[in-house]
C-alpha cells in the first residue's frame, strides 16, 4: 500500500502556477484554496486505496476524476 505520494519538482512548480493563476485570475484565493484542498482530498484517496482510478496507456499511470479535474 502506498505511504506517500512524492512530487517531481516540475509537477510542485505546476501546482504553484496553476494557484498563482487563479489567483490573480480571480482576484481571490477562494477557488485556489478550494482546488488545493480537492487536489488533498484526491491525494488521501489515492493513499488509502492505491489500486484506485482508471488505468491509461502510459504503464503504471492512472487517471482519477475529482469533480471536474483530471489527476494523472
């Protein structure tokens, strides 16, 4: 069972811009703060049940659906 989920540098640095943008988008950290706390939740799940999400065509790579988003 999985203990942890670790991110790549690149994968950290796109999460920051991704709330960055919403941010000055929405002049509000209000969906930012929503979207990193689903972003949480999506990751707890994946921790818990590791075997969750659809499998895709890159190996070992699953897509999880959380809301409107996509997870990889």
């Amino acid at each position: 069972m999985a203990k942890s989920i670790i991110w790549s540098k690149e994968a950290s640095e796109d999460l920051i811009q991704i709330l960055d943008y919403w941010n000055e988008r929405n002049k509000s950290t209000e969906f930012s703060i929503k979207l990193y706390n689903q972003i949480n939740d999506t990751i707890a799940l994946v921790i818990h049940y590791p075997v969750l999400g659809r499998k895709t065509d890159f190996g070992d790579i699953k897509n999880i659906r959380a809301g409107v988003f996509n997870f990889f």
